[in-house]
C-alpha cells in the first residue's frame, strides 16, 4: 500500500522538473509543457490528500478535476499564442521575445 | 417734499450724473482730432528744428487711433518735460503760447485759450448734465443743513436692508447731525464750484466728459461717507473716493508720472485703509454691531486696551486718507493730478474725511487717552514736519499740498487734545480757502504759460487782477491774519492747546503757524510780485482766465472773508459751538490735563485775558510770518540765502537741502519699500524658484531615477521572470517554514 508520502514525493519530483523545465528550456512549446507538468504535480497532490486524508465531500478530488480544466483552457489559450508568435517571428526561442522590454 | 427724500437725492444725483456722463457723455463732445484738421504744426512750427519729423510722428498711428481716450498737454504734462530739459528754451522757442506745449503732446488742442488758431474749437456739452444735478445735489444740502443747524432737527433715514445674515444687519441709512451737516455744507459747495471751475479748466481736454463722470462718482462717494449711518457704509465711501482720488489724480494717465502718482496714492491708502479695516472688524466682533448709534452707545462696556487698539486702527486709516506722517507721501504727489481735483479732493474734501472719521468716532477716542496722545502727537510732529517742507518748495502746487498736509495735521492735533469742534471748525475754513488757493494756482499756472515754479513766475498781479485778489484773501486766511477765517479757527485750537494744558505742542503750534505765514507768503510774493522771472516773450502772453473759473474763486472768497467772523466770534464760544455741542457733547471732557486751565473749570473767553492775549500771540505769529516773506521775497530777495549761511554751525545749507528734498522721507521709503521690496521679492522669487520648484522637480527626478533603475528588471526574458516567481515562491515557503510555524 502506497504511504501519502510516496504520492508527494512524487508530485514534488514532477514539480521540480516542471519548474526546472520551465526555467532551463528556450521553446515556448517545451515550457507550456513544463507548466503542465507543474499542474499535474499540484494535481497529484491534491488527490493525494484526498484519498489519506479523511473528509467526506471529496474536496481535493473536485479541485483536482477544476484544475483540469482550468489548464485545458489555459493550455488551449497558451498555445494559440504560443502557434501565433511563432508563425510570425519564424523561431519558437522566447529570447527572442523581447519587444517589451523596457 | 420730505427731508428724508431731500436727504437721500443728495449722493443720488451725483451718481446719476456718472451714469449719464459715462453713457450719453462721450455723444455730447465733439473734439477735432489731427485726422479731421490735419496740418496741426503749420505756421507756428517754423521755430521748432524738426517740423517733418513730428508732423510725420502725427500724421497716423496710435495717437489718432484711441484719440477719444487722449488727453490733451496740460501744464503738468509740460512741466514733466520742462525742468529737466530746460523749460526755458521751451518758453524761448515758442512762437505764441501754443509753443509751451510739447511737440510729442502738441495735437493743436492746448490748455483754456491756447487752442491752434484756424483749429476747429472743440465743443462740450457733456459738462451741463453732471453739473447741474450736482447744484441740484447742492441745494438739497443747504435745505438739509439749514434744517439741521438752524433747526435743530437730527435726521436719520433708513434706505433699506443692505446685508442681514444672522446676527450681522447693516442698512443703507443715512444720518445727519451738526458735524454731517458741517461737511455737507464743504463738501457740497466746493464740489459745486469745482465742477463750474472745471467746465474752463478742462477746455481743450479730450478726456472731458470722462473728468465730469469721475468728478460725479467721487461727489456721490464722498456724500455717502459723510452721510453714512454705519462704518460699513463709511468705509464703502471711504474706499469709493480713493478710487476716485486714483482715477483723476492718473487722469492723464500717458504722462508716466501722473499714472505713477495715482498708484502711489492708491497704495499709501491701502496701508492705513488695512488699519482702517481691521479697526471696524474688531468693533463688530466686540460689540456685534456697526451702526454709529448702537456702537458709540456701548463702546464704554469695553475694556480700555480693546478700545484703544479699536481707535488706533481707526486712526490708522485717518493716517492714510488724510495724508499724515508717515503715511503723507502721496498727498504731494498726488498733485499731479489736474488741479481742479487737488482743490477737490486732495485739499477740500476727501482728505478732510480722515479728520471726520476721528471726529465722528469720538466717543471711541474719548474712551482711550493713549489712542488720544497718539492723535496729538502725529497731529503736532506733521504740523510742523510738513510746514518745514513747505518754506523751501518752488512748485506752487507743493507748496499747497504740504501746507494742506501741515494744516490737516492741525486738525489732528486738535482732535488729539480734544477740541472737537475747533477741528472741525479749522476743517470747514480749510476746505473753503484752501479750495480757493489751489483754484487760484490752477489759474496761475495755465495764466503763466503751463509754468509750475514760482522761480520762473513774478509779477502777475497786473494780468491776473482777480486770481491775485482771491489768492491773497485764501493766503490771509491760510496765514492767520485777522478776521479772515483761518485765523479764528486756528487760534481755537491754539486756545483749547493752551487751556488744556499742552503747553509745549502749543508753542510747536505758535511756531508752525509763523512758518505757515511766511510760506504762503513766499509763495504770494514770488508769483505776483517782483520782476517777471520767465523768458522775455512770454510774459505778454500771461492772461487772466476764463470766467467760469474766476467765479468760484471769487464766490469762495466770501467764506473766506466770512466764515470766521460769522462762525467764530466769540472765540471759544462761536456759534459752531452751539451747533456741534451737542456732537461732541460726551467727548468734551476728554483729553484735558490735570492741572489745566480748563480742568479747573472755565470762566469762557476774556477779551482783556487770557483769551484776548493767546489771540493776539497768534496774529502776531502770522503777521510776523507775512512780514519776514515780505522782507526776503520783495524787499531784499537775497537775503534768504544770506539767512541761510548765517544759520549756526554752518547746518543752513544742510537744513535747506533737506528741506528741499522732503527731508528724504520719499528716498527712504522708496529705499526701503520699492527697492526693498524688490530685493524681498527677489528672494523669494529664488526660494520659488530653487526651493519650491526643486522639490516638486526633485520628486519628477527621484520617480525617474528609480523608475530607470527598476526597468533594468524588466528584461523581456521569460526565463528570468519564472526564476523571479520561483525566487519568489521560495521566500514565501521559507518564511512560511521558519516564521510562521
């Protein structure tokens, strides 16, 4: 039997290498991925704690499946951007995003 | 008719003679300008060097395009040219009279009589209107005077409710009594003259109905002062006639000068009135009411301190309007006005409302001996600062205008020691013969050719016949020589300062009656005496004025002669006593010493006592003056100088020139109020600029350094912003995890 430890450790991995992924990559589309991996992470926490922790509304379970959906939404959003940028600056590198800078 | 209604027609007309001068006046003159005679320089011009150019400086412009606002050249205007530039070469190039104007100011149109020949005349009508309303305004004040003196009536009439907000009520009303009927009686009847005496002076002026519009609207100021039954109401006449007093005195506002003297007047007021204004401001707040009546009846609830700083901010205001040390400095100045308004306002009437205000006032002054010491003092030290000034001035109109300063500060002193009604007495023989003498000097001056310096004058009794008569009766009256009105009201005072006990400011008094003689008559002697002193070809040319202003003088003569005898006699006792007791019926008692004559009780006047030898002290001090004029000025002209070299210690050139130069009270302040005040305002120019301004642009800079410095964060790198969340996201946990639990 899997301990609640076990489930964290995990998300806390996955949460790692998203924020990593995040910070490290230059490709717009490797970071949505890596922020993806950051939700899910938080995802498996939560219904983590929902199935050790003793409660009787499955709350965690809920704001999992919202949070789902929140990040399709933002992931579809994301991307448009992301496919939109790309066409017309010809590159996927995000440095080279830098109109706004000051 | 009412004498209520009679009462309140009195400054109605006048303003409606302003209404009507402002809007239908300008209609009723027609002045030829340049553009529709043309050719103005023509065949006197030959002796002037540069015909061409200013025939051409004429001929188009601005001159010709605000005409109907353009004053004529007038004496002043040709004084403020002529002494620096050599007036007589002025007078030496002249062809005819014409040629004492100035070529910049000479558009054919000169002073009464010296309009171009072959000029078309200019004609007014706007004058009728406003004079007549002022005589009808006149009459209406001999019917109410009559009534109030001769029939004992005390008139109060109630216009409407001008202001009622809570507590504070203040009503258009009008009072009457003795001492407002004493005033009428100046105020009305030398404003009547004056308008007659103006319908000559002003001839040729392109500003005429605009005089009659400002002389309309000060007549109905000064009515409303006088009339006032409250001090709101005093002070909205008080502050109408100085504006009025700035309006004329800049009339000719292009002459730099005049509209310089105007704002001098104009500000010097502004001090005194601030006094002025705080003074009725604390009788509100300390009794809750302003109406003369209510006011005067619980001024006695008041502690003498709260009533005392109430009398010395009221007398602050006298101080300014009535030209008093140290706040006499416009006064002279403010001659550069046209001299029918110097015999006006600047002599007869609207300086005379300082003295009024004092007298009306007090039971306030009664209430504070200090306030009183105070009124006395400035009373005396101007009497004899401003006489000083007087002995060496050659403008004649100076001379006047510090005798005038010199004579109000009589009234003060004798307002200061409590004789009330010789005050007003010495203001109602002032106003007439003063009136007279500064007409008589606007008669003089246009006479001889636009010259204002006695130096230049001498000799005009012949030309001038009846301006020298009238001008001497108003000398003998100013002098103090026997049986002329001056001399009575002037002994009074000296009297009530002798049997009050202020025995040193009589002596002062005695002396500044002697120095007045003798500057009157300097004054006499050098300008219708001795040799003609002006250039050679002039002199045929002096000319008697017109009729409309050789009538008044001569009506003013009468007062003159008369008002003394009939006002006067007995002294002490006269028969202004009888109408103004009842006035000053409260106050009389203040302001005697211990130890005086009066404070012992007073057995009246003696012929063959006291009386009769203070009397004859103050006919000796003015004969006395005449006499030493008469010895310096015709018999041996030089010995003035000898005089002066002959003053101890080698101080008479010294004296003199202090003297001369107004005992440098101008230099000072100019030193320390015009360039101290530009200095002042240069500092604190700097501050705004380097203190104010730097903080606000210091903030603008300090947002934009910081504001610079944070930009660098924003780097565009996505990367940089998610180490940045990260970063951040690691604090939180770390607090969280050390602090919070």
């Amino acid at each position: 039997m899997p301990t609640l430890e076990g489930y964290l450790v995990v998300s806390a991995l996955l949460f790692g290498i998203g924020a990593f992924g995040f910070m490290a990559r230059r490709n717009a589309i490797l970071m949505l991925i890596s922020i993806e991996l950051m939700f899910n992470a938080v995802n498996l926490s939560l219904v983590a704690f929902n199935a050790f922790v003793p409660n009787d509304s499955n709350t965690g379970a809920v704001f999992g499946l919202m949070i789902m959906a929140v990040a399709a939404a933002e992931v579809t959003v994301g991307l448009a951007l992301v496919i939109a940028i790309i066409r017309t600056r010809q590159t996927a590198e995000v440095d080279q995003y830098s109109d706004l800078r000051e | 008719m009412t004498i209520e209604l009679l009462i309140a027609l009195i400054p109605a007309l006048p303003l409606v003679g302003f209404l009507f001068a402002v809007f239908v006046g300008p209609r009723l003159d027609h002045v030829p300008t340049h553009a529709t005679h043309g050719g103005p320089e023509g065949p006197t011009d030959t002796g002037h060097g540069e015909p061409a150019a200013h025939s051409a400086s004429h001929g188009a412009g601005p001159i010709v395009d605000d005409a109907d606002y353009r004053s004529v050249p007038t004496e002043e205007e040709q004084r403020a040219t002529s002494p620096h530039h050599g007036h007589a070469d002025d007078l030496a190039n002249a062809e005819g009279a014409q040629g004492v104007i100035p070529h910049e100011y000479d558009d054919g149109l000169g002073q009464s009589g010296h309009v171009t020949p072959g000029a078309p005349r200019p004609r007014y009508r706007s004058w009728i209107v406003p004079t007549v309303l002022v005589g009808l305004s006149w009459l209406a004040s001999m019917v109410v005077f009559a009534s109030v003196i001769f029939g004992g009536n005390e008139h109060e009439v109630v216009i409407y409710e001008w202001i009622a907000s809570g507590d504070f009520h203040i009503e258009i009303g009008f009072i009457v009594d003795a001492l407002t009927a004493m005033l009428l009686l100046v105020v009305s009847t030398v404003g009547l003259l004056v308008h007659v005496y103006s319908i000559g002076y002003m001839d040729g002026d392109r500003g005429f109905w605009r005089f009659f519009a400002y002389l309309n609207l000060f007549m109905f100021s000064m009515l409303l002062l006088i009339l006032g039954d409250n001090f709101l109401m005093l002070y909205v006449g008080w502050e109408a006639v100085g504006l009025c007093s700035y309006a004329l005195i800049g009339f000719w506002y292009k002459k730099p000068s005049a509209a310089g003297a105007a704002k001098k007047a104009f500000i010097v007021n502004r001090v005194g009135d601030f006094g002025f204004g705080l003074g009725i401001m604390m009788i509100w707040v300390n009794l809750g009411t302003l109406s003369f009546r209510e006011t005067f009846e619980t001024i006695g609830t008041l502690d003498e301190g709260t009533i005392t700083v109430i009398a010395l901010l009221l007398f602050a205001g006298a101080v300014g309007k009535s030209a008093q040390f140290p706040l006499h400095v416009w006064l002279p100045d403010a001659m550069e006005g046209p001299t029918p308004v110097s015999a006006l306002i600047h002599a007869a009437t609207m300086v005379n409302a300082g003295v009024y205000l004092v007298a009306r006032a007090n039971p306030i002054f009664a209430e504070a001996p200090t306030a009183m010491w105070v009124v006395a003092s400035i009373g005396v030290f101007t009497a004899v600062f401003a006489a000083a000034i007087a002995l060496t001035q050659n403008d004649i109109k100076k001379v006047l205008a510090y005798s005038t300063v010199s004579q109000l500060a009589y009234m003060f002193f004798a307002l200061g020691i409590g004789a009330w009604t010789a005050a007003i007495f010495h203001l109602v023989s002032h106003g007439f013969f003063k009136g007279l003498l500064f007409m008589g000097s606007g008669s003089v001056i246009p006479g001889a050719g636009g010259e204002q310096d006695m130096r230049y004058m001498g000799n005009l009794r012949g030309p001038m016949r009846w301006t020298y008569i009238t001008m001497v009766i108003g000398s003998l009256a100013l002098a103090g020589i026997p049986i002329f009105a001056g001399f009575f009201s002037k002994d009074e005072i000296l009297a009530e300062a002798f049997n009050r006990g202020y025995l040193l400011f009589y002596v002062v008094g005695v002396i500044v009656a002697f120095m007045t003689a003798f500057y009157t008559f300097r004054m006499i002697f050098m300008t219708f005496w001795g040799p003609w002193r002006g250039p050679r070809q002039a002199y045929r040319h002096i000319h008697e004025s017109a009729p409309t202003m050789v009538a008044p003088l001569l009506i003013l003569a009468v007062p003159t002669i008369l008002a003394g005898l009939f006002l006067g006699i007995p002294p002490e006792g006269g028969a202004i006593h009888g109408w103004l007791g009842e006035v000053f019926h409260d106050s009389e008692e203040a302001g005697i010493l211990p130890g005086s004559i009066l404070s012992h009780g007073h057995e009246g006047f003696q012929l063959f006592g006291i009386g009769g030898l203070l009397l004859l002290i103050g006919a000796a001090a003015g004969i006395g003056g005449l006499l030493l004029a008469y010895r310096w000025y015709v018999q041996r002209p030089e010995s003035a100088a000898r005089f002066v070299e002959r003053v101890p210690f080698g101080m008479g050139p010294g004296m003199y020139r202090a003297s001369v130069n107004r005992y440098y009270v101008d230099d000072l302040y100019e030193l320390v109020w015009a360039r101290g005040g530009v200095l002042v305002s240069n500092a604190l120019w700097w501050f705004d600029s380097r203190v104010i301004d730097g903080a606000v642009n210091g903030a603008g800079w300090v947002a934009r350094r910081v504001g610079g410095g944070l930009r660098k964060l924003q780097t565009g790198r996505v990367e940089n912003y998610g180490l940045g969340i990260a970063a951040g996201l690691a604090i939180v946990l770390f607090v969280y995890a050390t602090v919070v639990r």
